[in-house]
C-alpha cells in the first residue's frame, strides 16, 4: 500500500542516519537500510510474507544512488584500483543475479535468520577490532579464475542479503596488497555492479504482489524515492563528525546497535515498539 504522509519522516529520517553512519564509519548503508526497512514495511502494513524481501530489493535501489555518490568521491581522490574492478566485477555481477533468484526461494522467516547471524557477525569484528593485515605489495594478487571467483561470492553474498559487499571486498583487496585508502575505495566501486545487476533482477525477475503498488518485484520505489537522497545527503555530515567525534567510540555503537538488531531479527522478534 501506498506510504502515508504519517510515515514518510520516518524513511527520510532512515536514509539520514545510513548515510550518515556510512559517513562515519566508511561502510555501506545496507546494514542499517534492509532492517530500518523492514521495520518500516512492517509498520504500513506490507505482507509478512515480503518483509524482507521488498527490504533487500528495494536496498539495492538505494545504493545505486549512494554507490554512485561514493565511487566518485573515491576517484576524486584518486582511491579507486580500475584495474582490479575490471578483474572483479563479471563475477559480482554473476554471483548477484544468482543470489538475488536464490533469495526470491528462500522463505522469509529463514533469510531474516540469516540476515541477523550476518549482522551479528559484523558486530563481533567491530566490537572485537578486528582487522586483517597484509604486507602492502603485488605478490598476492592471484590469477584471473580466482579473482573471479571472489568475485562471484561477494555477489552471492550481497544479492541474498540486499546489502555493499564491503565485509568481504575490503579484506580481499587488503590481501591483494592494496593500502587501506584505496582498498576502501575500490570496494566502494564494486557497489555500483552489486546495484545495478541487483536492482534489475529484484525487479524483473522477482514475484510481483498486486496488493503492493507502485512496486516492480521486490523493489518499492516510494521508499527509494523517500530514502535515497537522505543517504546522499547523510554522508558528507557523516564525513564532518569523523573528524569531531573519537573513531572507537563510534565504531563501539555501532557495533551495539548491529548486535541489537541482528539478535532481534535472528530470535524472530523484531516487532514494532508501539
């Protein structure tokens, strides 16, 4: 059903603080987006069923706007390794498509398990900090079939889950030898293929609800029309408090509030408060 005017300073207010957080923290916002819009579809009433499925497909519409503002900031400052996203993307975009159809026959009640065990994991390496190191040369970049490979299951990952590829993008690219900055940045990069093919098979090859309008699939354009330009907005706030707020502290609540949402979805419990 269509958004009440009730409800859309909620979806705003949601794509402010992803966007924000992504600021922040240097992460993508599909961690807080698919369970901020599961929660809000479930309080204007979309089917149980389709929870969280309109949640990953109507995400993946998101980041191809945040993903889009990101990589071009990156390449702005020259922190984008175009060759190693030539190697890598025909194979997210494989895993995504396969991951996006997976998710479309998995029941709602065992992707919402998976989501808060991903979450959960998540948490525990913000919480714990831990971080992968890698000596800073070529000599672990490994050969084309592999990269790919990586590839596909960085895809598989986010086309299941709805969200950046960032958890395992990242420590891949610090084992190829890239340096935080660009490793970062040529992660944001892959964001765009996990985006785009994500948000065309959610669309096009996803079952459509007829008591869901104006939605294609698993993608409700309201929400993306309401949330996509707070996330756009929210980062560059978000770059500014990384500069006044201590990295730790934010990085300890954030990791909090993933260790809460993740234990709510993983229990079946996430329900509305009032």
């Amino acid at each position: 059903m269509p958004i009440a005017f009730s409800d859309i300073t909620l979806f705003s207010l949601l794509g402010l603080i992803a966007g924000t957080l992504a600021g922040m923290l240097g992460i993508g916002g599909g961690m807080i987006i698919v369970p901020g819009l599961f929660y809000l579809f479930a309080l204007i009433h979309l089917p149980e069923s389709s929870l969280i499925h309109m949640a990953a497909g109507t995400a993946m519409g998101i980041m191809l706007f945040t993903a889009s503002a990101s990589t071009w900031a990156h390449h702005a400052r020259g922190d984008v390794q175009w060759t190693m996203f030539k190697q890598v993307w025909p194979g997210i975009a494989i895993g995504v498509v396969t991951g996006t159809l997976l998710s479309s026959h998995i029941d709602a009640h065992w992707l919402e398990i998976v989501f808060g065990i991903f979450l959960l994991a998540v948490s525990a390496k913000i919480l714990l900090a831990w971080t992968p190191s890698f000596k800073e040369d070529d000599a672990n970049v490994p050969s084309g079939p592999i990269t790919s490979a990586v590839g596909s299951l960085i895809g598989l990952k986010s086309g299941i889950l709805g969200i950046g590829g960032g958890a395992l993008s990242v420590p891949f690219l610090l084992y190829c030898g890239l340096p935080m900055k660009p490793a970062s940045g040529t992660s944001a990069s892959f964001t765009l293929p996990i985006a785009i093919t994500g948000t065309l098979t959610f669309a096009l090859f996803s079952p459509s609800d007829p008591s869901i309008a104006l939605s294609t699939g698993y993608v409700y354009w309201p929400a993306i029309a309401l949330v996509a330009p707070f996330t756009v907005l929210g980062a560059p706030l978000g770059t500014l408090l990384s500069h006044r707020v201590p990295a730790a502290l934010l990085r300890r609540i954030f990791g909090a509030l993933l260790l809460v949402v993740g234990g709510k979805m993983l229990l079946g419990s996430f329900s509305l408060p009032f």
